[in-house]
C-alpha cells in the first residue's frame, strides 16, 4: 500500500515514511474499538477513540523507531 515509501525517511532519517503512515492508518482505525467499548460498556465514543488512536499511534511510533534501529545494525530480512 505504501511501499512507494519504504527508501524515504522523515525527521532526518528517525523513521520510514511508510511506517509512519502505516501509524496513521491504524491510529484511524481504532474507531471500531471506540465503537466496540461504547456499545458494550457505554464508554465515551470520541475520548476512547482518541485515547486508543493516540496510544496506537504511540506504540507503532516508537516501535518503528526501536526496529529501524536494530535493522541497521542486524539483518533482520533472514
């Protein structure tokens, strides 16, 4: 989907520009766990979403950051 982006990094070479887009979209993507938690436990819908998208988001961030990291110094293709 974004692999036209997978040689391009943002933030002088902290991430793939894939990868952070692909953060983006699955930060999007938790309103069907907003959805999910308003219908079975009456939870807020917008707060839960942006707490979900925001920890999301978040996690994939770092994580992406943490693996570009080790992928330098480690094959990790094998």
């Amino acid at each position: 989907m974004f692999s036209k982006y997978s040689k391009d990094y943002l933030f002088n070479g902290l991430i793939r520009k894939d990868h952070f887009f692909f953060s983006i979209l699955f930060s999007i993507s938790m309103i069907t766990i907003a959805a999910e938690l308003n219908i079975v436990a009456e939870a807020p819908f917008f707060f839960t979403w942006f707490t979900t998208g925001i920890g999301e988001f978040a996690s994939l961030i770092v994580g992406a950051i943490i693996i570009g990291k080790i992928g330098k110094r480690i094959d990790l293709t094998r």
